[in-house]
C-alpha cells in the first residue's frame, strides 16, 4: 500500500503537463501547424503528424531553435520559453513528441528510428522557411534544447544530424540503463545495478492512458517498450532485447559524434538522473570532440526539486545559443557549479545560493582530493524479508525534500563509520570514493545482494545531513561468505562541512525507491583501506543571490508528513478515540536522554507525565532541549536510554499510538503553487483518510485565514504560513497535540485567538503540548509547566501553584529563579 500510494501522488505531479496539452500559444507571433515526422512504426512508413508550433521574432530571417518537452509533457510547457527566446531574435519551433499532446505514433523513448527522425524532419521543415537563416541548401542554422526526456533527444539528434549547430541539454541521462539500474560499484566490466522501480513504474504510468482515456496493458507505449518495462517490473531483470533497446536511446550510443557547442546542465537534487550521467556525456564529448566548446552546470534543481534556477537556466541556453547561433561574444566559464546550505532543501531558508564558476570542467572527481580517514569495526546489518520497512531518502518527483528525520536509516539495518572532527572547513564537489568489505553472514549459497551507500555530515551538535538526499545503489552479484572488497562511487554532491563537523559513511541494506531481494540475509560490513578520497575543486564565486531564484517553499514539510502518515498512520475516528484511551495519560516520559555521536548531551535522564486536559508548557532558553525532546516524542530521532509511553502504548518511529498525535514541529510546510486549503487536503487525502474524518471546517475557523484559504501559500506571510501549520496538525483533532513555539509569526490579536484555541481544544479531555520561550504567553495559555535547562528537568507543576507560592511573582521571576542566571540564550 506504501508504494502504491507514493506513486499515485508522484503520477499526480506528473502528469499536470498533460492538463494544459491544448494550450494555446500565449506569443503574438506564434502559428500552430501539423508536421509530418518520421514513420509510424517499422511496419508502417506513413509519417506520423507532429503537432507544433512556431515562433517568429521581430526580426528575420534569424537562426531557429527547436525546443522539446520533458516525459510527460508537450508543446504547450515550452510556450513560456519559446516566447522569450523568440524575444531574444530566434524563430523557434516547439512540438509535442510522438505519443504526447496532439502528436499522433506511440511512445518510443527517443529512439533513433521514430522520435529522432521527428526530430530531423522537424529540421527539413525549417530548411524550407524564408524566415529561418541558412547555412546551405536545406541546412539551416538551428540549435535544439531540452530538459529530461527531451535533454536526451537534443543530444540524439545532434549526433545523429551534422545540421545541428548547438545544443542545450539538462537534468538528462547518458546510459538509460545504468540511469534506471543504478550501479554505484567501480568494475571493470558493467555489472547491471539495482532497478530504479518507483521513478520507472512512474514513468511507465505516465504513458499507460490512452487518448480517448482508456487505459490497456501498454498504453501509448510501443510493443517494444511495454514488453521491456514488464519484464523489469516482473522480475527486476533486463533482456539483451530490452538492453538494445535502451542502448539505442541512449546519449552515449553517439556523443563520439557530436561536435556542435554543447550546453550540459544538471541537477543536484536528482536521484534519477544523477550528475554521473551529466558527466558522462560531457566527458564522453570532450574526448572524442576536443574543439568542440563544453560548458557543464551542476544546479541546484533536479527531478526531485531541490532549488529551481530555472530563469538562470533559460538566461544561461539563450545566450549559449547567442553566442553560437547569432555570433555574439562567447562566455569564458567552462564549469558553473551551486552552493546551497550543503543539502538540498525546499524549505525556504531566506538565503539565496552562491554559483560558482571555474574556467575549466574537473569532472565528477574535482580537481584535487582530500583523504580524510574513516573508522568503525566491522558491523552486522539485516536486509530484510521482502525489503521493508526501507530507509527513505527520495520519493520520485520529492525526493531530497524530505525531512531530515526521514533520511536516516532504519536501525538494524545499516553500518556506519565516521571520521575524526575535521581540523578546517572543506567543501565536497563531487563525488566522493572509499572502499568497504562486504560478506554475507548468513547460510546458505551465494546471493544478489543490493546495498545504498551515501556520504552524510554531522555538525558538533549531532545533527545530521544527507547532502541531495542522494544515495548510491550498489548491486553485488554472487556475494558469499567470503569477504568482498567493494569501490563505491559516491553519489556526486556539493555540501559545506564546517571545522568539527565529521563526515560519515553510511551503507544500507534498504531505499525505499529500489528493487530489493525479497530473502532475509544478513551481512557483514567493514572499511576497506579506511580512506574516504574527498573531491575538491577551486572556485571563485560567480553571484551571491543577485539571481531572482524561486525556492520551492514547504515542500519538505509536506512530503515529511506525508510519507509518515503513509508509514504509520491508521484511519481513526476522533470522537471515539479519547473514550477508547482509558485512564492512561497522554504522555509518560521515563529517564529520557539523547547523545548525539559526538558525545553532546542534549537531553538528560528526563522525567514527567503530562495529566488529560492539560496545556502543558514545555520551558527553556533556546538549547534546553526542547525541541530535541518533541521529536522524541513523535518518533522522528531515537533515544540514546529510557521509554516514552503515550496513551499506555510505547513509542517509536512508526508505532500506532502515533495516529493519535498531531504535531508542529520546527515549522511546517508547504507546496507553494496550492492554495492553503489544497494543502491541507492533499496532506490529509494521502493517508488514505476521507475528507469527513478531517473536522476541515472546524480547523478552518481556528485558522481563521479568511478568503486568503483559497489563495496560493506562496503569497502567505510567516503568521498565515503559521497558522495554516497549526491548522495542519489539528486535522482530525488528535488526541495530543504537540506545537513547536506556535505563537511565532503571529500578531496579538491572533496570539490571544490562539490561547482561545487551546482552551476550547482540551474541554473535551484532549490535551495539547506547546514547546516555549515567551513565558508571559505561557502564563496566559498553559495549565501546567515542565521546565528544562541544559537538556534537564529542573522544576514542574501547575503555574496557578507555582505563582500562588511566589507571593505574587510573574512566571518569568518564578523562571529565573528556578533556572538560575546559567543562560545560554536569554529568553524573550
């Protein structure tokens, strides 16, 4: 059921494209036409009709650019761009491929015998304008750019037809097979990888609806591909047929031979197209085209999201295709990297990324290494019966956007070794390498073994990130007792490690994303010459944060909560649920501590139980501990020692009494293109629950948002964003509910609707948490207080109590004297 509902969701996303595939053209200048492409089918020569549209500048005749659309897609995605670039003084012809849009054929995925040929007949048109420069009798001066599926036919065609004078190629793939059987051990003879099986069945699923809406076995797919896609999904292999067939459309069947200048992007946040593949294609022109100009961009954006540079991106093909098109000056910069905060997140940070130029291209590896050493014994890790439950890192079309807490491991199943605290800040661009031993510890034969290595940083504090959300699948074929040593290419990265901070190898027996083997097995898994070879690459900074980029606010939040209702949720029945607890409290917390790895202790033997009907006030400066024991008690870090017990029920990361809870956590997110109801009710919808469960009206009017529900969350202020989140985790009307300093953003009026809020939420026995610094609002709002200082309890009790015996003292005095004047941060 996981996986089914992970797919519908991503399916959703992809196929909004295919909603607005009748657009008309928004550019004055633009005329629909039907071209004929290439043949039908190997048994059929009739040419199939390409629906299109040409642009004309004001100007001609001028060169032409040919714009192609990712999977999916068509035309009309490309209005936007095509318009501008016809601003820019190109005739520019957009189509929608075979299979897509209003295009007659079948699906082929870029064969040279179908979507290419469509491609150059697209050039044949062109020859033939008036308004189109010509270089000779039906060579025109055309350029051809694309993202994704139309990045791999603009380096197809450019291959296959000399007439193409530039290319502008991203987020794309070098090797179909390798991108969809990711394969991250260095050998000297391929070995198939492990099968991409949510982003392929997402891709497949997005081509299975027939034009008049019905749906067959094969959809708009030809026989070819339906039958290769099959047996992947059956049975996670992949026939010499099947093999041929993605070799043939496949970018490094003929980058030997394309010697137009060449624009290579691709993105950081992409776990199905990783920069491997980019590098690939540019290094597989510059060695067989050494004259031919290269420039490679690593950005910040990708499949799964990350940072959109889009704008930068079009500004960057525009003037790629000015200067070798129309003759204008070239740019000297051969490598065009992003720095973000060191991994890719979707959640605005307010803080623009800083692109990084050098003026040659280093490669995957950088141009110099840093060997930073690892340690660890040697670990035993289980995979699994049947894969689950899988460490989660991306979700296709999300992927890297997820929550923090979500990209760790599952406890038992991955072995992790670290480095010393490094002396001097370095920043990783590329990908890493390192060596591990690996056994197999159970009895039995030999086995295909599928292991996920990924390069993680931890900050002196204990906090933990997966740069990109990237990880790297290794397949081991045949693996027996006897102990393997494996060269792992790490995925490629740009992350920030400040001085103190570790780095840590983590390998994994399960990803959510991929094929696993079904079997249990148990592994044994070491160092191999404990050196992790740290690409490095010298760089001066192009911009810092002049560039209008659009983060994709909150789409972290959103896909953190969705992915843990889809684990660990259960339908409930709210009105029911608080007679059904008992005389059990909400929450029991028992000599609760966490240690991070690098020996901070952040909470410390901790004790209290939270009374039914209670607002609770969690206290402290900033570093107390708060936040550290909250995410505790929803399951999202795990303990170092002691229990938390909620409802009578234990507590961990996924455990049912979850279903109970309801929590704002470290903010919320968002997707900022829905409007703040569509939010809510995509969050609540894709746990499977039905829209009467949800009481939506009832958090509606505690949001109290108004008209502006109905408007996009991407026009909100921090105090709507607020409200919205605290709305969020009412959904339902959980038993507890847990907020993470719920009054920021918020005004006074809205501040004392919110105490309003809560007082009426616990009259029916709920009870609700809020974590806290501002003590005059705790004073106002809370019935009971628990203060920490230092990750320790150090007073509790009602606040009428504690007020009553201070003859006649505020809360804060009551405060500072139980705390002392030992801050770390003052309080506000």
């Amino acid at each position: 059921m996981r996986r089914v509902a992970v797919r519908t969701f991503a399916a959703a996303l992809l196929s909004i494209p295919l909603l607005a595939a009748t657009a008309a053209p928004a550019h004055a200048d633009a005329s629909e036409l039907r071209l004929p492409g290439g043949p039908t089918s190997t048994d059929d020569p009739r040419p199939v009709s390409i629906d299109a549209t040409i642009y004309t500048p004001a100007s001609t005749p001028s060169p032409a650019v040919i714009l192609a659309h990712g999977f999916g897609g068509s035309k009309a995605d490309l209005d936007e761009r095509a318009a501008a670039l016809a601003d820019r003084g190109f005739v520019v012809l957009a189509y929608s491929a075979r299979g897509f849009g209003l295009s007659t054929g079948q699906i082929s995925m870029n064969s040279p015998d179908f979507e290419v040929a469509d491609a150059r007949a697209a050039i044949d048109y062109l020859s033939t304008r008036d308004d189109v420069v010509q270089d000779a009798a039906g060579d025109p001066r055309v350029g051809i750019a694309g993202g994704s599926y139309g990045g791999a036919l603009a380096l197809l065609t450019a291959g296959y037809d000399s007439r193409v004078d530039a290319v502008a190629a991203d987020i794309t793939w070098n090797d179909l097979e390798t991108s969809l059987f990711g394969q991250s051990e260095v050998t000297s003879e391929p070995v198939l990888g492990v099968f991409k099986e949510l982003w392929t069945g997402n891709f497949f699923g997005a081509g299975v609806v027939n034009r008049d809406g019905s749906v067959t076995e094969c959809g708009r797919f030809t026989p070819q591909w339906c039958r290769a896609y099959t047996d992947a999904a059956a049975d996670g292999v992949v026939t010499p047929e099947s093999s041929a067939l993605m070799r043939a459309s496949s970018p490094s069947s003929i980058t030997a031979r394309i010697t137009a200048p060449s624009l290579l992007s691709g993105g950081q946040a992409d776990s199905l197209f990783p920069l491997a593949q980019l590098n690939a294609n540019a290094e597989q022109i510059m060695a067989a085209q050494p004259d031919t100009p290269v420039k490679v961009v690593w950005h910040g954006g990708g499949h799964d999201g990350g940072v959109n540079e889009q704008e930068r991106l079009d500004t960057l093909a525009a003037d790629w295709f000015a200067t070798y098109l129309s003759g204008d000056s070239a740019s000297t910069t051969a490598f065009e990297v992003t720095q973000t905060s060191g991994s890719i997140s979707t959640q605005n940070s307010g803080a623009a990324p800083v692109v990084l130029q050098a003026p040659g291209y280093p490669g995957i590896h950088g141009s110099s290494q840093q060997d930073v050493p690892l340690a660890g014994a040697t670990q035993r890790v289980l995979a699994p019966a049947g894969g689950l439950p899988a460490a989660i890192t991306s979700v296709p079309g999300l992927g890297g956007a997820l929550g923090s807490a979500l990209l760790r491991p599952v406890p038992g199943q991955a072995a992790s070794f670290e480095s010393a605290p490094l002396p001097e800040a370095l920043t990783v661009i590329g990908a890493s390498t390192v060596e591990v031993v690996v056994s197999k510890a159970s009895g039995g034969p030999p086995v295909d073994a599928a292991l996920f290595a990924s390069l993680r940083i931890v900050s002196s504090s204990g906090r933990e990130t997966l740069p990109q959300g990237i990880v790297a699948p290794i397949r081991l074929v045949g693996l027996g007792s006897t102990p393997r040593t494996v060269a792992v290419e790490l995925p490629a990265v740009v992350a920030n490690a400040a001085a103190g901070d570790r780095l840590r190898l983590v390998v994994s027996t399960t990803d959510f994303a991929y094929r696993m083997p079904l079997p249990p097995q148990l592994y044994d898994i070491a160092l191999g010459d404990g050196i992790l070879a740290v690409p490095l690459v010298a760089t001066v900074p192009l911009t810092t944060g002049a560039a209008p980029y659009w983060w994709l606010v909150g789409a972290a939040g959103i896909v953190l909560l969705l992915v843990a209702v889809m684990i660990r949720l259960r339908p409930r029945h709210p009105e029911d649920a608080v007679a059904e607890l008992g005389d059990a409290d909400p929450l029991v917390i028992s000599s609760l501590s966490k240690r991070y790895g690098d020996g901070y202790l952040a909470v410390d033997d901790l004790s209290f139980a939270v009374p039914r009907g209670t607002v609770l006030g969690l206290l402290g400066p900033n570093g107390a501990g708060k936040t550290t024991t909250m995410r505790m008690v929803m399951g999202l870090i795990m303990p170092t020692a002691g229990t938390i017990v909620a409802f009578g029920q234990p507590v961990h990361a996924g455990a049912p009494v979850l279903a109970r809870v309801g929590s704002l956590v470290e903010g919320a997110g968002f997707l900022p293109h829905l409007t703040g109801r569509q939010n809510l009710d995509l969050y609540w919808r894709a746990a499977g629950r039905t829209g009467d469960e949800s009481f939506l009206d009832e958090v509606l009017e505690i949001a109290d948002l108004g008209s502006a529900i109905d408007k996009r969350v991407r026009s909100y202020s921090q105090g709507m964003r607020q409200r919205l989140g605290i709305a969020q985790a009412m959904l339902g009307k959980p038993d507890l509910l847990m907020l993470d300093e719920p009054t920021n953003g918020l005004d006074p009026p809205q501040i004392k609707e919110m105490r309003d809020v809560l007082h009426r939420y616990v009259e029916s026995g709920r009870t609700v948490i809020i974590s806290s610094h501002m003590l005059s609002e705790v004073e106002q709002t809370c019935t009971d207080v628990v203060v920490m200082h230092r990750g320790r309890l150090v007073g509790a009790g009602r606040v009428t109590d504690l007020l009553r015996d201070s003859a006649g003292k505020r809360l804060e005095d009551v405060f500072l004297e139980i705390v002392g004047d030992d801050l770390t941060v003052g309080l506000t």
